[in-house]
C-alpha cells in the first residue's frame, strides 16, 4: 500500500541521486500535506485522500487501506510524521 502512496504522490528525490535526504523529505512531506489537507488542521483524512485521489488516479487503491498502511497510531488519519515513514 505504500507504493500506492508513492505513486500519488510522486518522486521526492528531486535531485535524482537515488536517495531522500533529510531537505527532500521535509519539502514532499510539506508539499503532501499543502495539497491533501484541505482544512489545513495538519492531518490527512480519509476524506481529504479520497478527493485527491479522486483527482488524480480513482483507481489507485482503497482510501482505508492507505489509511491503514501509515496510521501508526490507529486515529484514522495520517500526520507528517507517519507520513515520513514511506520513505523508510
Ligand atoms: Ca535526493
Ligand atoms: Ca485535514
Ligand atoms: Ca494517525
């Protein structure tokens, strides 16, 4: 399901070196995170995945297994921090 992730949200290693640094991460995270979090309260809901990906790709995956493959912490939403772990 992360690779689902990935694929919405594109490549994060903007210089191409085969790696995310620590600057490439916080800027995909941030980036992710101005696009996604509609009401900006710093979490992505599953409403707020489903219209991005209703957006981009309908078909990609289903909202709550993405949900699920990053929500840590069980709340049902995703914050930066475990939006950072698609890259580990
Ligand atoms: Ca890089
Ligand atoms: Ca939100
Ligand atoms: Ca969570």
């Amino acid at each position: 399901m992360k690779d689902a992730w990935r694929e919405l949200l594109g490549d994060w290693d903007t210089d191409g070196d085969g790696e995310i640094s620590e600057s490439e991460l916080q800027i995909g995270v941030e980036n992710a995170f101005m696009e996604m979090d509609l009401d900006g309260d710093g979490f992505i809901e599953k409403e707020e995945l489903e219209a991005a990906l209703m957006a981009r790709s309908p078909d990609l995956a289903p909202v709550s297994q993405m949900i699920k493959a990053l929500d840590t912490d069980g709340d049902g939403r995703v914050s930066r921090e475990e939006l950072k772990a698609l890259v580990f």
